[in-house]
C-alpha cells in the first residue's frame, strides 16, 4: 500500500507517539465502559476495523473518528480543548513580541 501523503509515509516520531497514546485512551474508554468494537462501530455508523485502527493510534485514521469516538464516550467536551489558544504558551510570547514591535514605546524626556 502507498501512502497517500508524505505525512503517511515518514510521521513524526511526537506524532505517532501521541496517536498511539490517544488511541490506547479510547480503547480505555471503551473498556470501562464495557462495550466491544462492534458496538462502539455501530454507535458511530463505521466498520470495527475502523474502531481497531483508532484504537491502535494509526495515521491513516481520520480525526472525524477520533472525534466520533470521543461523542461515544462522553468525552467529546475534551476534544474542544485541543489547541487552546489560552494554553498557548509560544503562541501567546509571538503574539506579544509581534504587537510590540508594530507598536514602539515612544521616548520622551519627561522624568
């Protein structure tokens, strides 16, 4: 099988850690819950293979899955956090640099 992108073919090591980490959650998820692949498969209207692929942290899934499975498990509030801009460190200190250097503070000689 040829990976459909470059990404398939050479992931990240931080990505395909972080993948295996989030579907090794859902698969605890779905334990705890007591429910098999075919159940959680047919919840969200896909095959069990799908679940499985999840579950195992595969590239090729997509996120509607991940998604998917998170809206099964009640979990799907956490999926809204994903990125939070206020949880942004870096982003936040660019931001900050960037506003400053459009807006200089003005020098005056008043002491």
């Amino acid at each position: 099988m040829t990976a459909r992108n470059a990404l398939l073919k050479a992931v990240p090591y931080q990505v395909e850690q972080s993948l295996k980490k989030l579907g090794a959650n859902l698969k605890t998820a779905r334990l705890r819950r007591n429910l098999t692949t075919e159940e959680v498969a047919q919840k969200i209207g896909v095959g069990r293979f799908v679940v499985a692929d999840a579950e195992r942290g595969k590239p090729s899934t997509g996120i509607a899955i991940y998604a998917a499975l998170l809206w099964a498990y009640g979990l799907i509030d956490q999926f809204g956090e994903i990125a939070d801009p206020s949880r942004d460190e870096e982003g936040t200190t660019l931001s900050l640099k960037r506003e400053r250097a459009r807006h200089p503070r003005k020098l005056d000689n008043d002491f």
